[in-house]
C-alpha cells in the first residue's frame, strides 16, 4: 500500500479540482511534479485507477486523463482497491500452522484471520466516508483560512 | 507487521492457557512447533513481549516465560504495540512534499495523514477490543463445538 494510495488520492484530488476549476486535464509530468513523485510512478497508478474505472483517458487535443465518476461518488476506498487490487492485506495472515501437532493452532488460526478482516474493515470503512469531493473541499478550505490569517497578520 | 502480532497471539494465548490448565510453562521450541515457525522467530517476538510487560521470565526449576498480566488484561492491541514498537504505519505516510510548486501539495499530504491516523485507529480499536482471554476462550469453544460434532457423526 505504502504511497500508492496517497499518490492516487493525490491524483484524483487534483484531476477533479482541475476540471472543476475549469482547467481542463494534467498531464503525468504536471501531476508528478505537484506530487513531488516521479512520472513514471504516476503513470503506473494512474493505470491502476483506468482499470477500476475511476479515471477515463480522453483522446485528441485537450484530452487527457479526467475522474470518470463525479468526486463527490469516489471515495478513498475506492483509491485504496484500485491500487491494491484487494491483494493489499494489511495484517499478516497467519499460514493454516500446517505440520504442528497443536490442535489448537489451527483453530487459532482461523480465529485471528477472522479478526484481521474484521479489523481492517474498520479501517476501510474510514476511507469508504471520505470521498474526492469532502477531501478536496477540506484542502482547499484549509489553504483559504491559512490565506486569511496571513493577510491578516500582515 | 505481517506475522509478528500472529505469532504474538499464539504466544500469549498458549502460554495463558497452559498455565491456567495447570501445566506450568513452555520452551522457545515448543512454542515454535506449536505456532509453526522457527524457535529464532519466537525468542524475538517473546523478547519484543517481556521488554512491553507483556512476559516476565521466571527463573530456576520449572522457569520459563509466563504472561506477565491476568489474560483478561492483555489485549491484542498491547500484543501488536509489542511487536510495532508504534513504528508500524499501516497506511504510507505523505513525505510532506517538499520541492513541488504546488500550494495544495503540503496541504493534502497533512489532511491525508490524520485520516490514516483515524483509519488506523479504528483498526487498532479492533484489537484493543480482544483480549488474550477472550481470544482462548473461543478457540476452545470453537474446538469443544468440533469435537462435539464429531463424536455425534460417528
């Protein structure tokens, strides 16, 4: 998982603030620079974003990746199984104690697999309540209060 | 993280249990055999263990590492600070973009991180749920249920 999901955030964040903005598309060079990544990391999330179906490339001049879905019905969850394709397991999970003679390992186990999903799904569930749009608003909300009280310190 | 807080589990919940039962203590080795790993991996994770408070040693005839607390006092998030030493960030941290010209880059970065600390909070509200008690308690039940159902279908 590590920066994938902040970089695909990222993306998305700024692609829809972008287009909302009526600016148009960025480019992976443009958005790996606001990023502070590199392009080719860029690219290589924003394929994984295509394939979920959360970014869609538009072809000819001005085109360009744009959020396929309106920011306000994307949510971090979204990013985090695009980018980690449900692979992603965050807790480790324990190998079904093959060769033990314990019959308790097993069921142990099974127990603490059980409880890893559970816990992860409360984590998930704190990505699935923010969308592009709710974070998007909170940045650019922040950037606003922070230009006003510079100016008023002024 | 990966299979440190399992074999955590298992540590704490053989070593409960085997003293409640009455049978005193186990070794490195036979820990490892039960959890189905090596005794190098289990003498680090009972190290991580006894420097949290979670294992005390006890020295000279039938000595050996016992659990340090009552099980119904050692949860599993204790378990997973142990082996973590809260170094384990589950979800990628944002380096706080430095060198990008974007305005909104140090911004998102910051919002980012404190919805992974949340995100990560409730995972870990999970396990600090689950005590070591708990957890051997329905391990057993799950192998009484088993056994009961065995000797029904002979």
């Amino acid at each position: 998982v590590n920066q994938r999901l902040t970089i695909a955030a990222h993306v998305l964040g700024l692609l829809a603030h972008h287009e909302r903005s009526g600016r148009g598309t960025m480019t992976s060079e443009e958005l790996a620079e606001s990023v502070g990544t590199s392009p080719v990391v860029v690219r290589r999330v924003m394929a994984q974003l295509t394939r979920a179906g959360l970014l869609v490339t538009r072809r000819g001049v001005g085109g360009g990746a744009v959020v396929a879905r309106a920011p306000e019905q994307i949510t971090l969850r979204d990013a985090y199984d695009a980018v980690t394709a449900h692979e992603g397991e965050l807790l480790g999970r324990h190998s079904h104690a093959n060769g033990t003679s314990c019959p308790i390992a097993p069921v142990l186990a099974e127990y603490l697999n059980e409880l890893y999903s559970d816990a992860e799904e409360a984590l998930l569930r704190t990505l699935e309540g923010v969308t592009v749009a709710a974070m998007t608003r909170e940045v650019i909300d922040r950037l606003e209060r922070r230009a006003r009280l510079d100016s008023a310190h002024r």
